[in-house]
C-alpha cells in the first residue's frame, strides 16, 4: 500500500508559482507550513475594522516603526502568510532587501470574523512557535480584542502563548514596544448601525 502525502511548498517554489502566473491576478494566498492557502474575501465588517485599525496606527506610531497592512512576513522556510497588519522596527532598507522575519516583528494582528478559528488554531501556533512575541486577534464576532503574549513550547510539543487577555473595545490597550503610546480601541472597532 502506498502513503499519499500533499506536496509541501518553499518559500522559493511559492515565488515561481507567483512569477509563472499560477495564481490568478485577484486571488490572494498566502503559504502556511508549506501549503498554498486561498485567503477569505473580506466583508464590510472586515475591512472597515482593518482600514480604522491602520488609520489609528500609522499616526500615533509615525516614524518609530514601520506599519504594514496585509504585506508578507516570513516566518520559516515554508511560511510566509500575510497578516492584517505588521509593526516592525524600523530597518535602513525599509524591508526592500526581504520581508520582515520574527527578530523584526514587534506585534502581529489579525482581524477575524469568518477566520477566528483559523487565526486561532493555525495561525496563533505558528506565529508562537517562531519567536512572535505577540499577537493580537480583532474578534469581531465577540467584538473584543485577544492579545497573546510570551510565547512557549507546551509539554506536547505543540506551541502557544502564556499570557492572554480580552480587552473590550471601550478600552485602551498600549503598544507593544512603546509603552507610551495607547491604541483606544473605540475607534478601531467598527460601531453597529444606529450609533
């Protein structure tokens, strides 16, 4: 009897499917442990709570660090996804020469409403295991947002965060690696209709 197994991408191999056009022009994928993910349309919801959360961010952080929405960061050989949204430390070249990689990278957020489980259950593993110190999901089913710090390794092998806390969004939270700046998260959290 023959074992099937799924073929597993590099990075480089997922840049030449890129660059033979294997990928339609509008499709946004990302690679994840060596798969080739179709990335979920975003809904209204989505990408309003996205487009705030960038808003609030680029000015309050100015030049202290770079701010990237949904751009690449690699994280192994074969992982490179795209999250919401990136705060890097600044880096003479502007990341020109690569992508950020996890010594880069002082926070990842996610914005999930139909990914929760996903951001969650294979992304949160992933971005602890490689040195992501944290992690930040925008729940916009519960309307809160979990943030995710000190990553470590479980007795199981498998990887998490020690540190999690739900923050409402009628509060503040402060930025990871600049405790004098403050995010009010009132004005990322898109408000219901009527308000």
């Amino acid at each position: 009897m023959t074992a099937v197994t799924a073929k597993r991408f590099s990075i480089g191999e997922y840049h030449r499917l890129g660059e033979l056009g294997f990928f339609a022009p509008d499709e946004r994928v990302e690679l994840i442990r060596g798969e080739i993910i179709i990335m979920a349309a975003k809904g209204t919801f989505h990408s309003v709570c996205n487009s705030l959360l960038l808003g609030e961010l680029y000015p309050l952080l100015g030049k202290r660090a770079i701010v990237r929405g949904q751009e690449p960061i690699i994280l192994t050989d074969d992982s490179e996804p795209e999250p919401d949204v990136v705060i890097a430390r600044n880096r003479a070249d502007r990341y020109l020469s690569s992508h950020p990689e996890p010594a880069d990278i002082l926070l990842v957020i996610e914005v999930s409403d139909s990914t929760l489980k996903y951001d969650r259950r294979t992304k949160l593993p992933l971005y602890a295991e490689t040195g992501i110190s944290h992690y930040w999901i925008f729940n916009l089913l519960d309307n809160q947002l979990e943030m995710h710090s000190e990553p470590y390794q479980k007795q199981n092998g498998s990887y998490s965060y020690q540190l999690q806390r739900v923050v409402l969004p009628n509060q503040t939270v402060v930025i990871p690696g600049f405790p004098e700046l403050s995010l009010d998260l009132s004005s990322v959290f898109p408000a219901p209709s009527g308000e």
